[in-house]
C-alpha cells in the first residue's frame, strides 16, 4: 500500500497541480456551512472529468486514504467537510458543472454533479422548461449534493424531493470504475433500481459524478398568496382546502409562526411582513398551471374566500406581480437568516404526518417551556409536506452559544422522544451527516440500521467514502 506521501504527486499528474490544494485558505472547503466544526484535509482535489474522478478514487484506494466527496458545502448537519485529522481527501466537484445534454422530447437534462442548482434552472428556463427545485441556498449548493442529500425545498409538494427529479445517475464506485445510468427512462424494471442506493447516501457509498433529471413545462400562470390563519390546526385545514380547490396546481404551502415573522422584521425592517402582529401563525402559498391568468386567480380567489367562511383563515393578500410574489416569499426566505443574526440556535428538521402537526407542536411547545423557562421557538417550514424546521432559540438576554453548548442534548431529547412518539422522522430534508450520527441509533430501528451496514459494506468495504459519516463505527 502505498503511503500517502506518495499520493499527492499521483494526485497531481491526474487533475494537474492548481487543482491539488494543500497549502493556503482552504477555510471553504474544511468549515461547514453552520460553522459548527472545522476539519483540516490533506489535500483538496478538483477534478475536471469522471475519468480523473475514476483515477483519483483508485489512487486513495491503493494508499489507503477516504474520500469526503464535496459539492457546494452547503450542508447542515457537517457531512460534506473532512474531520480533523488531517489525513482525508476532500474531492471537490465544482469544476465538473456542465450541461451534457437537453432532450426536450423526452423532457430530461444530464448534467455534471458539480452545476450549482440555479444555474440549472436557468439553463432550463431558458429553454423554455421548468426544474422546479429550489432551496435557499440554491445559489451555492450543487445537483450532486443535492441528490447526495436527497434534498427538499419549497416546491416538494406537488413535485417531490430530489429523488422523485432523477431518472438516472453517473457513479465512481468504490474500486474506481464508472457506473453510467444516465438513461432517461421513466420505466426500466431490469432489476435493482441502483440509483436510489446512491440517491440520499451523502457520499458514503459512491461519487455521483453526473445525473439525469426531469424537466417539466414552464407554467403559464403563477400566484402567490400570503394569509393569515388562527392556529396550526387552520393551517392543515386550509392545506386540505387548497389541495381540493387547486389540486395538482398547488406548488408550494408554507408555514411561519409569529416569532419566526418578528425576528424577519427586527433584523430586516426594510421588509414588509403583513399580518404578523395579529396572527399566530401566517401562510405563503404557491398555485401554478397551465392555465390562463384569470382562471388561475378565480381559482385562487374561490379558494381563499371559502377559507375565510371556513374561519381558517383571518386575511390575506394576493401578489399583483412577481415583484410582488418575490416579496413574499423573500419573508420565508429570510427567516433562517434573521435567526442567525438572533444568536446561535438549536436547529430541528423534522416530518410528522401533516394531520398530526397541530397536536405534536402543542404538546412541545409546552414540554419545553416547561422544561426551559423564557425559551422562543421559532418554528416554520414546509407544512405542505409535513417538514418543520422547530428551532429553538435561547431565552432573550442569555448567551446564545453557552445555551447551544449546554441545552442542545436536553432539548433535542425532548424534541426527538416526541418525534418518535409521533412515528416521525428526526431528518425530513438535512440527512445525518456526522451531527446526527449518533442520534440515528437512537431513533432508527436495529433492523433499518443492520440493512444500512449491509449495503455500506457491499459497495464500500473498506470505508473509503465519507466515512464517520451516517452511520457510527460498529463495536465488535
């Protein structure tokens, strides 16, 4: 085996020596995107190619060196940057971003796993097509950490996570051969779909180097619409209205409590938020189709009229434009940002089953006020698909970091016995990583994580890829 001295010359002859990177800021590549923890890599490498991708994993592999593969950092749970050791490889890539090929007949686009997400949408919109996944990151983040996440967004409701976007994928496996899936097809039963192994995995078992993704029509007609609803159970009951009324044209449903809104206006007060003062809870919702204009807004108009005589819903305004339209969903967007400048958080990404979501908030609200006097929590998120994002934010006047540093196990123990209680999940759209890790024994059955190893071990034997991340070490 060789040692890992003699790697880096190796590495250098395949991507060329501007793209090994040992010395210098490599604060991009080694701090996640929380700043949470900092690794120290021995080297970060940017390929340009699948063939040198091939060539660079098979290079670790003789000098016995893991591979933390890395997209646009963009992650939240530090599963896309290297430990602390200083002897994992960060493969990087950025550099791999291109467009291989559009086929608007078969409404698919293929390309390179290092194409940052708006990109690709405007590559697609451009042509006349709609990739309907967006993040608040999709400035950064990349189609490959994407599916190596499996992530969500604010569109899941009508189009699904990334999973449901791919049809096929480009794979370096663990031994450094090319698994190329990149089909199309929308039907191919020749036996295990593979690309739902690696769909998810966060780079534990295979590099996705390039993927095949579904396009859709652009739509015709787009509204917008922010209301404010009494509690909880009116939003979910609004959500069914919607669902009946719009049907396949509702896009997208949010939801955003009080405190969450007031912490966009303290920290934002150029924006305006409407209704936040009065309401508990207020909702941004999405209606596309094909449709004209008008029929587009009687639909949305008979939808929030029998919302109101429902009494699930207090108010509402309806974008005129899509300044407008932007504007609203700017204040959703920004919640995350306003609670970052609040202080240091305890973050939850979580999915209950939509009907269930008034009664598991309720009963956390009041486990953990009672639990941590003088607590906020800011919860919001994608109500549409069951996915909240329950935060909890340090009593006011006490120091943000001191509270994370101690309170951040007690709270997440409550959090997470209720999620359970509630046959949910402790990670609707963020995945495991490494921050994770050992919550997932908790709240993942034996058999489930007995499967896991299983397939880690078939394509990954010698834990080569990302590993600490996912799943623990096993004893034995």
């Amino acid at each position: 085996m060789n040692p890992p001295a003699a790697l880096l010359p190796a590495l250098r002859a395949i991507v060329g020596d501007a793209h090994v990177l040992t010395e210098g800021d490599l604060t991009g590549y080694e701090l996640d995107w929380r700043k949470r923890e900092r690794g120290k890599s021995l080297a970060v490498v940017r390929p340009t190619s699948t063939a040198q991708v091939a060539q660079v994993v098979q290079a670790c592999a003789a000098a016995g060196v893991s591979i933390v593969p890395q997209g646009g950092n963009t992650g939240m749970v530090v599963g896309s940057t290297p430990d602390a050791s200083g002897t994992q490889l960060v493969l990087s890539l950025t550099r791999m971003n291109a467009v291989r090929a559009l086929d608007g007949g078969n409404l698919t686009i293929t390309v390179e796993a290092g194409c940052v997400l708006q990109s690709l949408q405007e590559v697609c919109e451009k042509a006349g097509f709609l990739f309907p996944l967006s993040l608040a990151s999709e400035g950064s983040c990349t189609i490959g950490g994407n599916l190596g996440t499996n992530a969500g967004g604010t569109q899941v409701v009508r189009y699904g996570n990334t999973r449901e976007l791919c049809l096929g994928l480009e794979v370096v496996t663990a031994q450094g051969e090319v698994w190329s899936g990149l089909t199309g097809l929308r039907k191919d039963n020749t036996g295990y779909d593979l690309r739902h192994l690696f769909i998810g995995s966060e780079g534990t078992l295979g590099v996705i180097t390039a993927a095949t993704m579904k396009l859709y029509p652009l739509p015709k007609s787009q509204l917008t619409a922010f209301a404010a609803v009494p509690s909880l159970e009116a939003a979910v009951q609004l959500l069914g209205l919607a669902h009946q009324t719009l049907s396949a044209g509702l896009t997208g449903f949010e939801v955003m409590g009080q405190f969450a809104l007031k912490l966009v206006v303290k920290h934002f007060p150029q924006q305006r938020v409407p209704f936040y003062e009065s309401s508990p809870y207020c909702v941004v919702l999405e209606n596309s189709d094909n449709e004209s204009d008008e029929h587009a807004r009687s639909q949305f108009e008979r939808l929030l009229e029998a919302a109101m005589e429902a009494g699930c819903v207090s108010d509402a305004v309806v974008a005129e434009s899509m300044a407008q339209a932007r504007a609203l969903w700017h204040i959703r967007e920004s919640i995350p940002l306003a609670q970052a400048q609040e202080g240091l958080n305890i973050k939850h990404d979580i999915s209950i089953a939509v009907s269930r979501i008034p009664e598991f908030v309720a009963k956390a609200d009041a486990a953990l006020a009672q639990a941590f006097p003088g607590i906020r929590l800011v919860n919001y998120g994608h109500l549409g698909d069951g996915n909240l994002h329950y935060n909890v934010q340090a009593p006011d006047g006490q120091d943000a970091e001191k509270f994370l540093r101690e309170q951040e196990g007690p709270v997440n123990a409550v959090v997470y016995a209720l999620v359970d209680a509630y046959n949910g999940s402790i990670s609707a759209e963020h995945g495991i990583g490494s921050l994770k890790r050992e919550k997932l024994e908790k709240h993942k059955s034996p058999v489930a994580l007995g499967l896991m190893r299983s397939i880690k071990t078939a394509l990954d034997p010698h834990n080569m890829f990302n590993p600490g991340r996912m799943l623990a070490a096993r004893n034995h």
